[in-house]
C-alpha cells in the first residue's frame, strides 16, 4: 500500500494534529502504534479499509484493537466483545494472530534502535526513546520524529503517533492527544500551560478509585492538582501518592529513559518505493546495506561470525536466513558476498521483493580476535582500504566514497531512510 492508502486504512483519513512547534530541550519521544493489532491485519486486507473492524475473539474474550471506524461507535480497547458487538453489530471481526503482531513489533523496534540505543519499550506497539545523542546526527527532534513516522509507514505499512516533550510523562500525553498518525511537540516552556486545563485521570497513578477521592476534593484537573496543597493531597491520598501527582502537576518527572538490553547486533534494512524482481537491483541494495552494516561493526570495534538477511515479499510474509563463519569478520565485502550467497539460497523466481536487510549477529571486540581473510583477496589491503574509507567518510560525508557497483548503477526503487 502506498503511504495515503496506508493513512486512510483503519479511519486514518482524518489525521492527528501536527503540531510542530519549538522542539528545543524535547528530546524524549513516546511512540505509539495507531490501532496496532488492526492495521496490521489491514495490511494484507485491503477490501476491510474504511471499514469497522475489530480484532478480538469469542462472546466471552475482549477487544483487542479496533479500527477508528469502530472506534466512532464507540467501542475501544479490553471492552468485552458482547459489548462491543451491541455497540457495532455491522463490524467485522478478526481472530488475532499473535505471531504476526510479535514480529512486526520486533521490526518496530529495530527501526527504533537504528535511531537511539535509548529504547524503552512499554509494550508490543509503544517505546519512549531519548534522542539527545542522535540531534547532531539526525536533525531536530521533530525532523528525527518525522524520520521515523516515515519509516514506520514505509517498513511495516501502519501508522504511529509522536509525542515529543522534555519528559516522559509530558510525552506520552502528547502521543495520546495527537492520535491518529499525528505529531504534538510540547515545548518546555509551554508544560503547564498544556498540563493543567486537562482531566485529573490523564496523570500517572490515578486510577478509577483516585480520582473518586480527588472528586471528592473537588479537584477535577491537572491545574486543580497543582494549585492544593501538597499537604492536603498528603493527608487524602497518601504520603507517596500525593507527592506523586503533585509533582507530575507540576511538570515534574525525572525519570530517565531505562533502555532495556537489545539484542547484541548491527544490522540495516530498506524497502524498495516499487516492489521488484531484479536480482541484479536487490544484489545492489545487499551491497549497500552490508557495506554501512561493515561500517557501523568496524567504527564500534566489533566483528561478527554470523551474517543474516532479512527479505520481505509484496505480501508482507518475510523470510529470514542466517549463516555462521568460520572466523570472525568486520569485512565488507565478507558479509556482501555471505548475504549475496543467503538470498540465492532463498532460490527466488520472479518474486516480487518488498524489503531487504542484512545484520551482523554474535559481535564480539575486535581486539585479538582472529579475523578470516575474503576468499580470492589480497593477503593484506583488503580490510586497510576499507578503513580508510571510513576515514574519509567520517571526514566529507557518507556518500563521499562508494562501493563501485553502487556508482555505476543507481537503483529507481530505492527508497533510503537514513
């Protein structure tokens, strides 16, 4: 699907607000998958957009996702499926497929650690990432934001919505009240004034029996919250919960993005604007991605003995492959040719070709570790002109110095997101 299809699937046609205002100091982002579960089944069913659909199962089970037609009916998320099909009794309902969801989510986050390695994630379809380390590199937290709404639609043909605060809290709230497929910046010296005219229930820790207490304090917004006494929220709530919810009131959450640990590889992908079948173009874009892949093991001072692709097909059904060397590497032309020798293995004929990714898996230091020579190069030069390469990229630029075969052969249907 193209990017509008894509927007207009799961009631996207009216979109989130954008609001693109001063993004100085905002270097927390919360992302949150529009309609997850759903527009991830409307991706490989085309005829349900625009439709109420809902994802969920059994008289007895819950909504798991429904889409924003369903959503106008009023149906929503862990809302008993009796319920929900009472409220919409034309929607379609889809059993879920969890496996699907894993995976996409997986791809989700991947896309996120290629941007920061500050990557909190809080569930399948939603992180916090901290950007401060990636402005220099990427842009402006919007312009960063923007990268990655833009791949997410790209990637995995579905949409996120942005929030973008100095912390945690602010940002999720902005994500939220962007939806769908929407970007909120809230600048720093603009918390208050979008904290406080909001209801109590938007802060962290109010619960449907909090906010009966806070009702009977008379206290029905963030702005009510902030302006009582510390004390008397104290005395009402708890020592701990009334610090808790005054202090958020007020803007304040120190809480750090806690990235958890990812998994111990460096790998890249792109999807094609055009689906294809050449193999002398997705040759190009192996040689591509394992030559920023070699770039990126080389400048962290890792080598990898295990080389794996990724291939997704105009279907969405992706494939992956992996193989383990005998020594390690940090060579490009080593994980080109071990990635080349994967996809040929896939023995695909005439097969449409969505996206490619290679990833180098099982890094280690590259300090003493013994490293196997390219089969057919030079007994030394090989990885020395490859540094030097790095070199004079780090110094003019990325596309300062190319592969040959890339120079001699721009690829149409390439769609780059870095």
């Amino acid at each position: 699907m193209s990017r509008n299809q894509v927007r207009r699937s799961g009631g996207l046609a009216q979109r989130g607000p954008r609001n693109h205002g001063d993004d100085a100091g905002c270097t927390i982002l919360h992302i949150d998958m529009d309609a997850f579960f759903a527009l991830v089944e409307l991706r490989t069913r085309p005829e349900l957009q625009g439709k109420p659909v809902i994802v969920g199962g059994g008289s007895r089970g819950v909504v798991l996702s429904a889409t924003y037609e369903a959503r106008a009916l009023g149906v929503h998320s862990a809302m008993p499926m009796s319920r929900a099909r009472r409220l919409a009794p034309e929607a379609i309902v889809i059993a879920p497929d969890h496996r699907r969801y894993a995976e996409v989510s997986r791809n989700v986050m991947a896309l996120f650690y290629s941007v920061t390695p500050l990557v909190e994630p809080l569930s399948l379809d939603e992180a916090f990432l901290d950007i401060a380390g990636t402005i220099r590199r990427l842009g402006s937290p919007i312009a960063i934001a923007e990268l990655i709404r833009s791949r997410v639609v790209d990637e995995q043909g579905i949409t996120c919505s942005v929030g973008i605060a100095t912390t945690k809290f602010v940002a999720k709230i902005a994500s939220a009240r962007c939806k769908p497929d929407g970007v909120l910046v809230v600048p720093a010296d603009q918390v208050l004034a979008f904290l406080h005219p909001l209801p109590a229930a938007v802060l962290w820790g109010v619960g449907e029996r909090t906010e009966e207490q806070l009702t009977r304090l008379g206290l029905y917004t963030v702005g009510d919250i902030a302006n009582v006494p510390v004390a008397t929220l104290r005395r009402a709530l708890g020592q701990a919960t009334g610090t808790h919810l005054h202090r958020l009131a007020l803007g304040i959450d120190p809480r750090a993005v806690t990235p958890h640990e990812p998994e111990k590889s460096i790998g890249a992908e792109e999807t094609f604007n055009q689906d294809i079948d050449d193999p002398e173009l997705i040759y190009a874009k192996l040689l591509h991605l394992a030559d920023e892949v070699g770039t990126r093991v080389r400048s962290a001072g890792y080598v990898t003995r295990t080389i794996a692709i990724k291939v997704r097909f105009s279907d969405f059904t992706t494939v992956s492959r992996s193989r383990t060397l005998t020594s390690p590497t940090d060579v490009t032309q080593e994980l080109y040719e071990t990635a080349r020798a994967l996809y040929d293995s896939l023995r695909l004929e005439r097969v449409r070709v969505r996206l490619v990714g290679v990833r180098a898996e099982g890094l280690r230091v590259a300090d003493g570790a013994a490293q196997q020579l390219v089969l057919g190069a030079p007994a030394q030069g090989r990885r020395e002109a490859e540094v030097a390469v790095d070199a004079l990229r780090a110094r003019f630029g990325a596309g300062a110095v190319l592969p040959g075969r890339l120079v001699e052969r721009a690829d149409p249907a390439d769609n780059s997101t870095e």
